[in-house]
C-alpha cells in the first residue's frame, strides 16, 4: 500500500552506519528518542460528585477508562454540565490530545484514544495534547498502542492490579521521525485500521443477521419451504438423556471447560494446585451438549467436538446425549438465542454460587419440529457461521498485517518515501 525505501546491512549481517542503538532498541540515525512530556504538559481530570446530580447529564463529554477504544474518540458514555466545570477542579481536555488508560491492571493501562472533540476525563486518564508541529498525533497514537506492552515496566501497585503514574507517563519513551515521516507512517497505518474496522462492521452486520434469522426460523415465525403442520410441545428432559459415565483413570490433562458468551468448548489448562483424583471425573463424548451449571446463564454451553472426544469434566460440567428425532445442531441454535438462555438464571438453585441442575432443566418445555425440518434449519445456520468464521479469520489476518508492519514502519526498519 506504499512505495517504501529499505536499509540494508552488510554482507556479515551488522548493523549499517544508518541505524543507532537506543534503549528502545535499534532506529535510524535520523530519528531521535523523547519522551511523552517532550510532546507536552502531561495532566489528568477527576470525576464530579456523584451526589450532584446537576453535574451529570450535560452535553459535555466525559471520557473515562471504558470510553478508551485504542483509536478516534468522538463520543462517550457519559457528558457532563457546565455546572460541573464550573464548581469542580474538572477542565477541557483540547482536540487533538493523545489519552493513556493509568489504572485497572494490566487488561487496562496503556489503553489509548485520540480525542476528536473537546472534553473532560476522569483521574484514571493522562493526556497531551499535540500540537503538529513537532508531532503527529496518529503518529503517536500508533506508536503507543504498538508499545503497550511496555507500561508493565513501569506498573507497580501494593493494590492486586498494577497501576501507573503521572511521572511513568511523563517519562514513556517515543521515537521522533522527522514530521512528514511520522504523519506518512500514520497514513499507511490508519489505511489498515479503516480496512480493519469495515472489515468488523461486515462481522457485526452479519452477527445481527443471524440473531433475526434464529429468531424467525427457530420460533415457527417464518417456516422453510416444504413444511407444514404444527411443532410438538416437549419437555427439554425429552429431548435430552445425562450422561453420567465415571472415568476410571481421571486424568488433570485431559479435562475440558466451557467458555462463555457461546465461546464453545475447548480443553482446560490444569491448575498448579490441582490434584489428580480429588473429584469423580465423567467422560465426556463428541457430539454431546454441555453446560456450565453455575454459568449457563452466561453463555457457557455448547456442543463437544470432535477433538475433545473422550475428555473429561466434573459433574459441574454435565454432558447429554440426543435422544432419537434431534438434530444437535437445531438444539443447540435453539438454545444459543439470547433471551432464552439469559433467563435460565431464574431455574438456579442452591445457596452461595446458584447452579442451573439438569432436572430443573429438563422440566422446560420448547415447541420442536420434524427432524428433517430441524436439520434444513440446523444447515441454513451453520452456513451463516462459515461466512462469519471466515470473516473473522480475515480480521484476524489484516490485524497480523499491521502487526508486522507497524514493527517495520515504527522501527524505521523500512522507511517511507514523503
């Protein structure tokens, strides 16, 4: 997607006279390392009290940690008053600054956003502002979402999720390109970043096709051609049979977990603490609908593949067989619609952790058509997941692409003709 010009090592495979070693590593001669408050006063905002409520609900935005998405910010989730800038310690943030995640452990810090209008943030967030005239902004937004990695160098905490300062801020390094390099580089980028964000709109698009689709032919609302005549009413404990085979050999490496947010079944990690034979362990076969008794509600169910066949998982993980006349497949679309397994909460029992049991499960009555009927619908779905598991393995390809190549641009590694 651009002309690029290469520096070339020598035949012993050392580094040429154009490049220098710095403590981010090795970048072109011309190119210098600053750190962000080169770029300018580094500051954070707080939030209003929460008491007051005249300070919320304004039109002004309010950026917090969640707000942050790693690219442009236009919105946020919360806006705040006048009032509220006026009476509290709260000031404007200017367009055009750059604005770094400080607190909430490791899944949090470092995360970015460039703001796009003016607005307040809260004391979670340091931002600067750059000017252009020494840097380009989505240059350094670039550059720091590339380099995240790096505030765990910097994060300490006597709390359990490490934190950063303002001082860690102040001192992050960043390299300095001369500015119409940084502003190329930028562009090359963000040619990627629009490829990648119509690509998750399409996946999105697609996602919420489904949902109508599954609710239309699951329901009876819209009956595929071929096909007459009213569903059976059954109990799910006619559809379903436990399967309760104890292994004899239990064995931590051949255990398996389901994920949530119908994220399927996949084999479990062992624990470091775990011991071999504490529990009955019950084996599990292919093709088997599964389900997380304390999280089913959540999403956690799903059909064994398989590659998973003859793994095992305690009795919080029950599995079942199909009894004759259900396709697995129809089941479980059926079962994936959101407001029906959400409300599975409600059949929950137990004290503590709550626990959907297999016989309160199976009192749930669902209308099921003909077998034939359950397999076209079945085969109309998993053809609408093919086209979206292939969309979502081109994401993941021109996610690798930018990878590679902000670390080739962002190292001068290959430079940019301006």
């Amino acid at each position: 997607m651009a002309t690029v010009d290469i520096y070339k090592k020598n035949h012993r495979n050392e580094i040429s006279d154009d490049y220098k070693k710095t403590q981010i590593g090795i970048i072109p001669k011309s190119w210098d390392v600053k750190t962000l408050s080169d770029i300018g006063e580094i500051s954070s905002g707080s939030t209003p009290s929460r008491s007051n409520e005249n300070y919320f609900n304004g039109n002004i935005p309010w950026v917090k940690t969640t707000d942050l998405n790693n690219s442009y910010i236009f919105e946020t989730e919360e806006k705040i008053t006048e009032l509220a800038l006026k009476e509290t310690s709260l000031k404007l943030v200017e367009e055009n600054s750059i604005l770094i995640a400080m607190y909430g452990g490791f899944n949090q810090i470092g995360r970015t956003g460039l703001l796009r209008v003016k607005a307040a943030t809260n004391q979670a967030i340091s931002s600067v502002f750059v000017d252009e005239k020494e840097y380009n902004a989505e240059f350094v937004l670039h550059w720091l979402n590339a380099k995240r990695g790096l505030w765990k160098k910097f994060a300490a905490s006597s709390r359990k999720d490490p934190n950063i300062t303002k001082n860690d801020v102040e001192n992050f390094p960043i390299v300095k390109p001369p500015y119409r390099e940084q502003k190329r580089i930028a562009q090359i980028l963000s040619t990627w970043d629009k490829a990648i964000e119509l690509k998750e709109k399409l996946i999105e698009q697609k996602k919420e096709q489904k949902k109508g689709l599954m609710q239309r032919l699951l329901t009876g609302k819209v009956r595929l051609p071929g096909f007459e005549g009213e569903w059976k009413i059954k109990k799910i404990g006619d559809i379903l049979v436990e399967s309760l085979e104890i292994a004899d050999k239990p064995d931590i490496n051949k255990r398996i977990t389901v994920r949530l947010n119908l994220k399927g079944v996949e084999k479990r990690e062992p624990s470091a603490v775990e011991i071999e034979g504490a529990t009955t362990q019950y084996i599990r076969r292919k093709g088997q609908f599964i389900y997380g008794k304390q999280n089913i509600h959540k999403g956690a169910f799903g059909i064994i593949p398989d590659y998973l066949d003859g793994f095992q998982s305690s009795i919080d993980l029950p599995s079942f067989d199909f009894k004759d006349g259900i396709d697995r497949f129809w089941f479980y679309y059926y079962f994936a619609r959101e407001h029906f397994y959400k409300n599975l909460e409600n059949i929950a029992s137990g004290t503590g952790s709550k626990r959907v049991q297999p016989k309160d499960l199976f009192k749930i009555k669902i209308k099921v058509p003909p077998l034939e009927e359950q397999r076209k619908i079945s085969a109309i779905l998993q053809s609408v997941d093919k086209e979206i598991d292939l969309l979502e393995q081109e994401l993941e390809a021109l996610k690798q692409q930018k990878k590679g190549l902000m670390q080739l641009l962002l190292t001068g590694k290959v430079r940019v003709k301006c």
